[in-house]
C-alpha cells in the first residue's frame, strides 16, 4: 500500500506540477498578448501623431505660401498704384506749367496794355 501511496503522491505531484506549468503558460501568453496590444496600440498613437504633424506642417506651408504670394500681389498693385500716381504727378505739373505760362502771358499783355493805353 505504500509503494501505491507512493505512487499515487508522486503522481498527483506530477500532475500539479503540470497544471501549475499550464497557468505559468497561460499567464504568459496572456502577459505577451497584452504586452503585444499595448504595443500597437502605442505604434497606432505613434502613428497618428506623425501623421497629424506633417498634416499641420502641410497646412503651414500652404498657407505661408499663400501669404507670401498675397504680400507680393499687394506689392505689385501698390508699385502700379505708385506709378500711377507719379504719371499723374507729371501730367498735371505739365498742364499747370502750360496753364501757368499762358496765365502769365496773359498778365503780362494786360501790364503791357495798361502801360500803353490805360486799359485793362
């Protein structure tokens, strides 16, 4: 009886042995599971925010361009406006040298006539 209870503790050993190897198994697939999901879970925000930052890098970009190329519109319109104005500047200058000119001339005839005749 003995030698069976022997054999019978032995076996029973054996199998706890082998039940508590399963859970240790279990516990680390379960463990490398988690492990594996937090992982990608991790490298999916890793992900997101790279995207998320060359987006914004993108949209950046695109709207300094923008900026830069309304700036140089407003300065080619500004420059043409400038012109403009100069252009005017001169022509007026012109008319008022003409007009003036035929105003003195004008003044002066009358002196003249005065100074002659005593008229206006």
């Amino acid at each position: 009886m003995m030698k069976e209870d022997i054999k019978n503790s032995s076996a029973v050993a054996a199998i706890q042995r082998i039940k508590e190897a399963e859970e240790d198994a279990r516990k680390i697939v379960k463990e490398a599971r988690e492990k594996t999901a937090l992982r990608i879970i991790q490298d999916a925000l890793d992900e997101a925010k790279k995207i998320k930052e060359r987006h914004l890098a993108q949209a950046k970009k695109k709207a300094e361009d923008r900026k830069i190329t309304m700036i140089q519109k407003a300065e080619k319109e500004a420059e043409e406006i400038r012109k403009n104005a100069e252009e005017e500047v001169v022509f007026i200058k012109k008319k008022a040298a003409k007009t003036m000119s035929k105003a003195v001339d004008e003044v002066l005839e009358s002196i003249k006539r005065f100074m002659e005749k005593g008229e206006i």
